[in-house]
C-alpha cells in the first residue's frame, strides 16, 4: 500500500499509443467500462478534492474489500490498539507532520472514503505488476537505496514503523518511492506489504491497492491514493509522514498514518504463512525506464549534507516475534548504484530522531 504523494503511482502502458496520447481498442474499452463498474461502488456522498480527483464515501460494508471470495462472510475487525513510541517536542526546528486525505470534512459515519478509479488508473495498473516488488525483484530501471533486516532462522517480525520525510522529486518519467515494508518468501516468489509515498512522472494518479480486492478500510478520512499537501524543501521547511504496519495476533496486518488507523489486510488472503515475515526495511525505490534516465530519488539529492538537505526517515523501528519494540541491529545495505543514489546511516541521532538515515540521489544514466 503507498499513500500518493503530489502523483501516484502510474507506469506507462506502450500499446496503442498515437501522437503521445494512449488510447486503446473498442473491445478493451468496453472491457474497462466492465471492471469500473464493478470497483466503483455506489456512494452515499461524493466529494471532489482540491487536487480534482474524486473521493466516494462509500458504506463500509459494501467496500471492494468484499467482493474477494475469501470475505464473503467476513466482520470488520475492532480497531485495535498499537504501542507506537512518541518523542518529545525539541523545538521549533523539528519536522512539522505532512497533512493527507479529508481535512476538512471525514466522510459520514458508517462510510469510509474510497478514491475513485478512472479508465486510466486500470490502464496503468495492468502496466504496473512488473514493479510490485521493487525491493527484491531484480528488473530493469529498478534502483534500491535501502536497508532491510537479514534473514535469520530464528528472527521474524510483527511490525515495522518510521517517519518519512517528505518531498516531491522532479520525476519526468517514471517513479520515486520512499517506503517501509514488510516481506516474506524466497525473492523469485515473496509477498510484501509496502506503504510509504510516491511521485511519478506521468502527470495521472491512482492507487493500486484499493483496485485490488483485499484490503479493508476504515477510516473516514485518511484512504489509499490520498496527496499528501505539505512537501519539503531542501534547506527549507521539512515535513513528514509517520507510517507503520503492525500485526495482530489473529494474523491480520494493519496499516496506519501517524495514530490513525487506515486498514488492514485479513490474514486469510495472505499466502506464504505471512504470520511470520522475515525481513522488514526502510528507503528508497526509482523506477524507470528501461535503458533510459531515471528518475530522482529522496530530495534529488545525494545524502551528503545535514537532514534539511537530503530525504530522510527517523525513528526507525521493528516489532520482534516477542512484542518488543527494536532499533535495527543485524541489516543489510541494498544500494546497487553509488553512483546515482545512496544511503548515510547515522545510527542513533538523538531522542528526537531515533535510529535515523538519509537516502537518495539525482539518478540519471544509471543503467540497468
């Protein structure tokens, strides 16, 4: 799950292209007519935000979520509650909180916010199932800027959080995440959690997550392919997001904004005995074409200078399998190009940062 930040998450679907603008065959227009039919529930209220997209309140109950066979019968679950550590106030200087989703009007009780879905949005999704993975997939124009947990027999993990810094890279062509994840499986076949921001180069948004029967939602503000509205600027004011995924013991994954609960994912669609994760990391993904330039990653800039300068995360922390609340100890760096993108990690910085890192980089002729 990524929530959007200024762009979603869009990869350009080559077939059927004319003078740069995409337009596909009567058929599989009729085809897209089908499936909105089916995604777009019926609202109770419409709301069109200032970034134009429209956002439907939909009746909980009647969510996507539900049309996946292994939901039928299922009740929403109670809103658990998550022990997520909290940091003192420093001062003036410190990060201010990135805003997202309804701000001014939640949608009605019994309703939860649903991003409306457009041709468009299906047509990059079909375009968007080679990138699921970033973090582990070996494919062309992917390039990692992170660190994740080793593998070890006797370590898994029911949680992952951190605060992102927030920042909007000047992406002309393809995608620039900053995430934290959760993951399990061998890498030629391994299921994973994300959730983080994004921007992307193609000018269009949309939101994969949502479009995918699965994932239940609750809140009546915060949704799936949210803009986040406030963005740092390098030396300038510095905002965040504070993002995490915790597991419940009936199996099932939770993901929330700062202390808002978004959703969860229920334990009988996930595969690969995903009660026991093994790796869970934090950083930077970009994505972009193949044997072309890619995109930034972070601020754009490589994490050389102070945390006002280069994209950031702090307080980064995992869930043991005993409930424990950690700081990363046994890790590894996935950083495949120095030349285009890296990572700084300072270790512990502070009560007020935590365990924290800076990442990123400009891209450019970066390869393969």
């Amino acid at each position: 799950m990524l929530l959007d930040k200024v762009n979603g998450i869009r990869i350009v679907d080559n077939n059927y292209r004319v003078n740069g603008t995409r337009i596909v065959s009567k058929e599989k227009d009729l085809e897209l007519e089908r499936q909105l039919k089916l995604i777009n529930k019926p609202p109770v209220k419409s709301i069109r935000t200032e970034f134009g997209h429209i956002v439907d309140c939909v009746d909980i109950n009647k969510q996507l979520a539900f049309d996946h066979p292994l939901l039928k019968d299922h009740k929403i679950q109670r809103r658990p509650r998550f022990s997520h550590r909290t940091t003192k106030n420093v001062g003036p200087s410190q990060t201010r909180p990135s805003m997202i989703g309804l701000v001014k009007d939640a949608c009605p009780s019994g309703t939860v916010p649903i991003r409306r879905t457009t041709k468009e949005n299906l047509i990059a999704i079909r375009s968007f199932s080679n990138n699921i993975h970033p973090q582990t997939e070996v494919a062309p124009g992917v390039h990692r800027a992170v660190i994740q947990t080793s593998k070890n027999e006797a370590a898994t993990y029911t949680g992952v959080k951190g605060n992102i810094n927030v920042y909007n890279p000047e992406v002309k062509e393809g995608d620039s995440y900053a995430q934290i994840y959760v993951m399990k499986g061998p890498e030629d076949d391994s299921n994973s959690i994300t959730t983080g921001w994004v921007t992307d180069g193609y000018k269009k948004t949309g939101c994969f997550n949502t479009n995918c029967p699965g994932f239940v939602q609750v809140s009546r503000r915060i949704y799936p392919g949210a803009i986040l509205t406030n963005v740092s600027t390098s030396g300038g004011p510095q905002f965040e997001i504070a993002v995490s995924i915790d597991q419940l013991t009936d199996g099932n994954w939770w993901v929330s904004f700062g202390d808002e609960l978004i959703g969860y994912f229920p334990a009988t669609i996930l595969f690969n005995n995903f009660n026991e994760p093994e790796i869970v990391g934090w950083g930077g993904v970009a994505v972009g074409p193949p044997n072309r330039m890619s995109p930034p990653m972070g601020s754009g800039l490589f994490p050389d200078g102070s945390y006002k300068q280069a994209c950031s995360f702090r307080q980064v922390q995992y869930t043991d399998n005993t409930g424990n609340l950690n700081v990363p100890r046994e890790f590894q760096y996935i950083i495949d190009n120095k030349s285009c993108y890296d990572l700084k990690n300072d270790g512990y910085h502070g009560e007020y940062m935590g365990y924290a890192f800076k990442f990123g980089g400009p891209g450019g002729e970066c390869g393969n």
